[in-house]
C-alpha cells in the first residue's frame, strides 16, 4: 500500500566504521531499497534524494549511505 504521509529521514551511523546513511521507513514497508555511494555523488544527492522519496510513497524503506568515511573522502586516491 502507498505511504501518503511524509517519511521523516533520519541520520544513522553504521558501525563499526562509522559510515553515515539517510534512512527513511515508511508506515508498512515492503522492503528496503539501498544507495550506496562511493564516488562523486552522495546521501545528501538531490536527485538520489528525490529518487528515495517517489519509493517510499511507493512504500518502500530506503537507506542513502556513503561508502567512504569522511577522512578516507578526503583522499583523491579513494574516489573512484
């Protein structure tokens, strides 16, 4: 069933290595759908985060996390 109310996004922290993600649950989810980022784009993405809302009003979690840490982003030689 479609979620017709706004998902509140919140920050998490997924450890052990602490990389940050946006996650969003609509009421009744049926699954979950991932963005993994790792280059040039990110959780904080307008477009990627205007693609995670359509699918949670479609009724479907979704989790926007950056592969990299913030330090290892920090190094050209990481971003691929």
């Amino acid at each position: 069933m479609p979620a017709t109310a706004m998902t509140e996004v919140e920050e998490v922290r997924i450890e052990p290595d602490g990389l940050i993600g946006l996650l969003g649950v609509p009421r009744g989810a049926q699954g979950i759908v991932i963005f993994a980022h790792g280059s040039g784009s990110g959780r904080l993405s307008p477009r990627n985060n205007h693609v995670a809302a359509a699918l949670r009003q479609a009724g479907l979690a979704t989790l926007l996390v950056d592969l990299l840490t913030s330090i290892e982003e920090g190094d050209r030689r990481n971003v691929f």
